[in-house]
C-alpha cells in the first residue's frame, strides 16, 4: 500500500482510511509512493477494496456503472478505492500509481491493458467490451480467476479513463 509523500499531516493512504468526521477539505489531492496520486472523497455509499467509483467536482463520490456514462459527465473522474469506506464517511481513492487494487469479475490475465470494460452495475473491471464502456489507462500486474465473482487483482494505474457509447470524446 502506498505511503503519503506529500505535507499532508495525517493522511492515511494505507486503505484503511474511511472517517466519520472530515479531516481535510473535500477534494485535497495527495501524493504517495508508486507515483501514487490520491483524492480524498465522501462516500454516497459503501464501497470496497478496489472498487470503481466517480469523483464529482464537489469531492463526493458514487459507485461508477455504466447507466452513469450514458450522459456527458463533464466534471467527473475516476477513483479506485484501496480499503473499506463507508456511506457518508471520508477517505483517500487512488487516481494514479503502481501496485494499487481493481475490482474484477471473472478471468484477467496480467499484462493485460485491452479489453478492459467497466461492468453494467458494478464498480468492476469485466473483461469484453460492455456495450462500448472501454477501460483504458489501467494495466494488469495480477491474473485473477474468479469464475464470475467479484475479486481483486493489482494494476498500475496511469491516469485511468473510460470511452463510453453516448459520452463525447
């Protein structure tokens, strides 16, 4: 797990990080080992360890799914979190860096940056292409086999993005 680079005192990037009270202003970037980039978000639901989620301007974040792209969501970015963060509570989503956990369903070969889409209703990685929802920036350094359930595998991230069917260029 990444360590904080940054002057951030008591930034916890270890995963472990969800908050019932806010220690910093939504939105704070921080910066951690890997070349790691990090956001510090509220959580309007729970999510788990390598999940998928989009990261409003206002620093709020939701599990991505594809219904989601179907509109420009000019504004929005990507998070991958790293630990456990409850609904309505605080913590740090990873945006870029080596070593850093994706949630999967199925079969992913390491090594692998193409034919990566984001799941219909899940937060995920699946591999196929998803009705146009191609994952790109986001590089498999862990095979997985779940035989259809959810697991987590480790990528590099590198400034990951989504080309969804309906959403401009």
């Amino acid at each position: 797990m990444a360590t904080q680079t940054s002057s951030l005192i008591g930034a916890n990037l270890s995963g472990a990080s969800s908050d019932a009270t806010a220690l910093f202003a939504l939105g704070t970037r921080a910066t951690g080992t890997g070349d790691s980039v990090w956001e510090y978000v509220e959580a309007t639901a729970t999510f788990v360890t390598g999940e998928i989620v989009l990261v409003g301007v206002n620093g709020t974040a939701k599990t991505l799914i594809s219904s989601l792209l179907t509109a420009y969501t000019e504004g929005y970015d990507l998070g991958f979190c790293q630990g456990v963060i409850n609904q309505g509570e605080f913590g740090w989503v990873a945006k870029r860096g080596a070593d850093l956990y994706v949630l999967v369903t199925g079969t992913m070969t390491a090594g692998s940056d193409t034919g990566l889409a984001l799941g219909a209703n899940s937060g995920r990685l699946v591999h196929g292409t998803a009705g146009g929802n191609t994952m790109f920036g986001v590089w498999l350094t862990e095979s997985v086999s779940a035989s259809g359930l959810r697991s987590v595998a480790k990528a590099v991230l590198q400034w990951p993005r989504i080309e969804a069917s309906g959403q401009p260029g």
